[in-house]
C-alpha cells in the first residue's frame, strides 16, 4: 500500500529509492502524483543527524534560538553552539545572516568585523607567549588557538 502524502493526505504517491543503512534502518524515498511533494520514511530507529546548516539532530533550529544567537553577542560561536547543542559553523552563519535571515528581522545581523575573536594572548592562562596549562604549543598553534580552547578566560 502507497505512504499517505503528508502535504496533501494523497495515497497517489510511489517509492523512488530505499536503502538500508547501517543501523539496520531501512530509509525510503517518497514521492506524490498529486502535488509533487518528496518525503522521506524509516522503518526503525532514524539514524542521528551528522550537520547541515539548519538542522540539529533532525530538529529544525526555531525562531527563539535564532533570537538568542544574534542578541547575546557576549559569547563565541563555540559557546553558542555547546549552549543550543548546535555546530559553531551553524550559528556563524545564523549570525551572519548567511542562512535562517528571514526569522527576527527586526534584531541587526553582526557584521563580519563584529564577530568576537578569541586569541590565546587574550586569555588569563596566557602567559610570556605560552599557555598556563601547557598547550597550545606556542610555535604550531600560536595565539589563535583560543577559538577551540575550553579553558579560555578573557583577561
């Protein structure tokens, strides 16, 4: 029996693909005569999501978290995207404008020299050109290194 179209409820619908992955979850492809809309089934456990831009393990990020992102500018996109379980790429580009730019229009979009910058000379454990703690290696890393650091404190 055909999957009922979830846009239009059609049972006029047909599989284009499936394939098993490797969790043993057979994913297939589904496509509507009617309304032409494409959607996708599991049968079993939906495998994590591994990225993309507007996504976070399968939930789509919703107009509060991109409130939060543009207008606490006190945190790195890093802290941001641990704070919202969201990669730091993604609320980057959230803060850019760059993807999500139609939510909350009304709050300003950070500009490119906005962006808060983290440098290991910056930071408290920063001391003579090396690292409190031992790492970064001043001459591989240097003093951007503090953009991953989860030790970093701003002096």
């Amino acid at each position: 029996m055909p999957a009922a179209c979830p846009a239009c409820n059609s049972s006029r619908s047909h599989t284009t693909s499936s394939k098993l992955l490797r969790n043993g979850t057979r994913r297939r492809c589904h496509h509507c005569y009617d309304c032409k809309h494409t959607w996708t089934s599991y049968d079993g456990p939906r495998p994590p999501h591994k990225g993309g831009s507007t996504a976070r393990r399968g939930y789509r990020i919703c107009p509060e978290e991109v409130e939060e992102m543009l207008a606490n500018r006190t945190l790195s996109h890093a802290q941001m995207g641990a704070k919202l379980n969201l990669h730091k790429g993604t609320v980057r580009n959230v803060r850019l404008g760059h993807i999500l730019g139609h939510m909350h229009p009304e709050l300003p979009r950070w500009q490119k020299g906005e962006l808060p910058t983290r440098t290991c000379n910056r930071c408290e454990h920063w001391i003579g050109g090396a690292c409190d703690y031992g790492f970064p290696d001043p001459v591989e890393e240097g003093p951007a290194f503090a953009a991953d650091c989860d030790l970093f404190q701003q002096r």
